[in-house]
C-alpha cells in the first residue's frame, strides 16, 4: 500500500479521505433525525423524559469517547491511520445493526455505547490530513473536510427523514449498510499516511486520557487553545442534544421537517467549508477566521434561542454556518503546535477532551431544556433556555481566543 509522503499534499489521498467523510456523515446523519423520537417511543411519548433520556445516551456517547479516543489516537501514530479508520468503520457499521435491531431501551443505550468506543473515524481523518498537507495549507484543507461532512449532512438527514416516516428504525439500516460499504471501499483504496519510520512508539502512558494530557502540558500553547477548543465544544452539544426536541416542541416540525432542516444546515456547512474558509484564511489569518468564526456562532445560538418562528429559526442558520471557520482555523493551529509522528495522539487529545465536554454536556443542555419548557408554577416558560447558556460559552471562547488563538513562531510541520 503506497503511503503519501509525509508534508506534501496528494490530491488523490485527501480525496479518499473526503469519500470517507462523506459516507461516515450520510450514515451518521441517516439516524439523526430519528433516534430522539426512537427513544420517544420507548417512554410513552414523554417529550421532557425523551430530553432527558437523549440527553444521558449522548453523555454515555462522550464518556466512551473520552476514556478510549487516546487509545485509538496512540495506535494509529504506531500502526497507522488506516488501520485504525477500517476497525472504527467495521465497529461502527456492526453498531448500527445492533440499534435497527435492539428491543428495548437498555439495547439501544447497549448500541450507543458501542458507538462512541467504534466512533474515532472522523479524528483519524484529521491526522490522516495533518499527514499529507503542510502546515500552511491546512486550515484550507481541513475545510474541505469540514465540505465533505456538509455534503453528508445533507443527503443524511433528508434520506433518513424520508426513511423515518415509514419506520424509525429503517434509518438504522441504511446507516449499518454504508459505514460497512465505507470501510470495504478502504479496504481496497486507502492508502497510508504515516509512514513506518515516523511512527511513534505505544505507550499506555499516553494511550489513557489521563497520560494524554500530558501532550498539552509538555506543548507550549496548547493548554490555551485547549481552553479555547473545550468551551466552544461544550456549546456545540446545545443542537444535537436538544434540537429535534426543541423543533418538534416550539415549532410542531415533523420529522421530515426536521430532516430537510438538518440537510439545510449541511448545505450552509458545505458552502462555507469549501468555499469561504481557503480564502477568508489566506486573507485575515488562522486568528481572523477563529474569531469570526466564534462571533458568529454567539449570533447564531442567540437568534436560536429567540426565534418565535421556524423562518426566525431558518435565517440564524448561516450564522452557525459560519461558525466552521472556528472549527477549520483551530485545528490547524493545533496540528502546528506539535511535530508529525504526534498528529494521531493530538487528534486523540481533541477527541478525548471533546468526549470529556460531552459527558456532561448533553445531560446539562437536555436539562436545560426540560426546565425551561416546564417551569416552576408562576414562571413563564423559555424553550430557548438551552441555546442562551450556549451563547454565553462561545462568547467566553471568544474572549479566550483573543489571547490564545495566534500561530506558533515557527510552525512544525
């Protein structure tokens, strides 16, 4: 298998990745618009116990993600990427069977904890372009992988609304047969990027989320833009812990409704991705774009949060949108802050400490959510309670990023 070399970027081998992506996403994006009501239906049509239910799969989601995000970081700095991105898909399309099947709520919440151990592809992906492209070109690329989710956000909510009216677990299906079909499709094109010679040796010291830390403390900047990178992630749990709920609450959206959303935002993603992030960078900077990206997503939480109407709804969408030059800038901050043969165990980190923001994250924003539709006796209720706290975190990452967010003097590549 021919491996890329490392710091020169190959067209064909971030284009097999992007297929990865996008085929990851359609799947994951197929069981989005119905696992909420899935779990609905299993607490007899309770909306806030359904909030509440959601909101402790997700937080076991993130727990597992949290506890073995390094491992799977560590082993592919010493196997390699791909490896590591054929096992997740395998694990995870093998998952998506299990939730079409599960009878009861204790196996779906079974299924979903088998999903955050199995669910490192999209990290791997990241180290797998930090890889192939250099330092400066980066955030560019990264851009384009945050395009290729787009792409799949779009095609996977609308196809798994469509399925979901007809039955809430067809969705869970499709999912299973195209991460399967994903992880074939690698087995046979993907090439390796991290070549024998710069891989890292395992050490269970830094393969535990504990040890991992200790990449931040021995990186100067890291902690700084890890401060950054937790509070934004802590508010970007608010739209997939209490979106669907929130929606179908204030705005009586259906599932479809809901879906051909959820496909709006990924065209809003798409387009941002792939067409404003290589030039806004090139023009204002890795800074520029995270603090843009970060001002918008405040905006977009708060008209969120206001919005009487779904058109109200529907127009703060671009705003979040934007958000991704946040996402697409820091990660390439990041990856400058340490050398090559660490990119896996950096992405392990980020997904680590993603996981640790989402253990609580999602149970908060879900209750939340909870209190703000069924205030005390006298109170009048808030649905939007869940997306203000949000707001206010992403302005506080702001805040932080006007100190932290700047390139490191000379980065490595």
């Amino acid at each position: 298998m021919a491996t890329p070399q490392a710091g020169t970027a190959r067209p064909a081998a971030v284009a097999f990745i992007l297929v990865t992506v996008v085929l990851d996403v359609l799947a994951f994006g197929a069981a989005l618009p119905v696992l909420p009501n899935l779990i609905k239906s299993f607490r007899g049509g309770d909306v806030a116990l359904a909030a509440l239910t959601y909101g402790s799969f997700a937080t076991a989601w993130s727990a597992m993600q949290f506890v073995f995000s390094p491992l799977l970081g560590v082993l592919s700095d010493r196997f390699g990427r791909r490896t590591v991105l054929l096992i997740s898909l395998t694990g995870l399309g093998l998952d998506y069977l299990l939730m079409a099947l599960a009878p009861s709520l204790a196996w779906l919440f079974i299924g979903r904890v088998i999903s955050g151990i199995t669910a490192a592809s999209y990290s791997t992906a990241s180290a797998y372009i930090a890889d192939v492209t250099p330092p400066e070109r980066r955030a560019a690329s990264f851009g384009y992988v945050g395009a290729a989710w787009g792409v799949g956000f779009i095609a996977g909510p609308a196809f798994g609304g469509l399925l979901g009216q007809f039955n809430l677990r067809a969705p869970f299906w499709a999912a299973a047969a195209l991460t399967l079909g994903n992880a074939l499709y690698g087995w046979f094109v993907l090439p390796e990027s991290l070549p024998r010679e710069r891989r890292a040796r395992f050490s269970w010291s830094r393969a535990n989320p504990v040890g991992a830390l200790l990449l931040i403390r021995g990186r100067r900047g890291l902690a700084g833009l890890f401060s950054m990178q937790v509070l934004r992630l802590i508010a970007h749990y608010s739209l997939p812990s209490v979106f669907v709920l929130y929606a179908g609450y204030r705005y009586d959206w259906s599932v479809a409704r809901v879906a051909y959303t959820l496909a709006f935002v990924g065209v809003c993603t798409a387009i941002v991705q792939a067409l404003v992030i290589g030039p806004f960078v090139r023009r204002f900077g890795e800074r520029g774009a995270a603090l843009t990206g970060l001002v918008c997503e405040t905006l977009a939480y708060a008209l969120y949060a206001f919005a009487p109407t779904g058109a109200w709804f529907l127009f703060a969408i671009p705003f979040g949108a934007l958000g991704g030059l946040y996402y697409a800038a820091a990660q390439a901050l990041l990856t400058q802050r340490v050398h090559g043969h660490e990119q896996g165990e950096l992405q392990g980190v980020n997904s680590s400490l993603m996981g640790l923001a989402g253990i609580f994250s999602p149970a908060l924003f879900s209750a939340v959510f909870a209190a703000g539709i069924a205030p005390p006796a006298g109170r009048a209720p808030l649905p939007g309670a869940a997306f203000y706290l949000a707001a206010l975190l992403t302005a506080a990452a702001f805040l932080i990023a006007l100190k932290v967010a700047r390139p490191p003097p000379a980065a490595r590549a």
